[in-house]
C-alpha cells in the first residue's frame, strides 16, 4: 500500500488535563501517514487521483484550533476519524507530540500514535 506523510505538522492548541494547559495553549506537533492506493496518480499526474496536501493539512489543523480535549488520545482520535470520514484513504496513522508535559522531571516529549482504517 502507497502512502503520503505529513510530517511536523505545528499548532497551538487548548488541549490538555490541567486547567493551566487549557487556559494557555500550548504547542503540539502532528505527523499523518494516510494510506492509499497511488497508482492512478502515478499515471494520470492528476491531483483529482491523490490527496490534495493542503485540504489534509487544512483538516487537522481544524480540529486542533477549534477543539478542546482532555488527552492526547481523544485528539488524535478526532483527527483520525475526520481523515477517513472526508478523504479516500484507506489507513490512516496520526502521532501527536506535546513538547512540553507537566512531569517532575525532564523529557522530550509525549506522544501518542493511532492506526485506524474503516
């Protein structure tokens, strides 16, 4: 199976556990592989036959400024779903990373990952 990836995807959003993290936003990170079939693409050089990057990045840029949740896995669940329910993907994974993860200690960041399919 074909597959296109965006990758580093930045918002700003409302979402997290404590009210701190909802009251100010923070920065998260988003990565999408939406899984197809490109052939047609491949032969045609038609957009009509793949994903149009912008309206990928337009969705999930969507739900992370106008959306408020709770966790990270209910975030990258919404993104998911909205993916297979307005694109022609057959698979889609979502990672979300949050920079900035109120822990007594120092890491990276947190990161969720889903894989969904219809």
């Amino acid at each position: 199976m074909d597959r296109i990836t965006l990758h580093g995807m930045k918002f700003y959003s409302h979402s997290g556990l404590h009210s701190f993290e909802r009251d100010v936003g923070q920065l998260f990170e988003i990565d999408v592989d939406c899984y197809l079939d490109l052939e047609q693409a491949s032969l045609s050089d038609h957009l009509v036959d793949t994903i149009n990057y912008p309206e990928l990045f337009g969705l999930v840029q969507s739900v992370m400024e106008n959306s408020s949740y709770n966790l990270m896995e209910r975030l990258v669940g919404e993104i998911a779903r909205r993916i297979l329910s307005e694109l022609p993907v057959e698979r889609v994974t979502v990672r979300c990373r949050k920079p900035r993860v109120p822990v007594k200690g120092f890491i990276d960041y947190a990161e969720v990952e889903v894989t969904r399919s219809p």
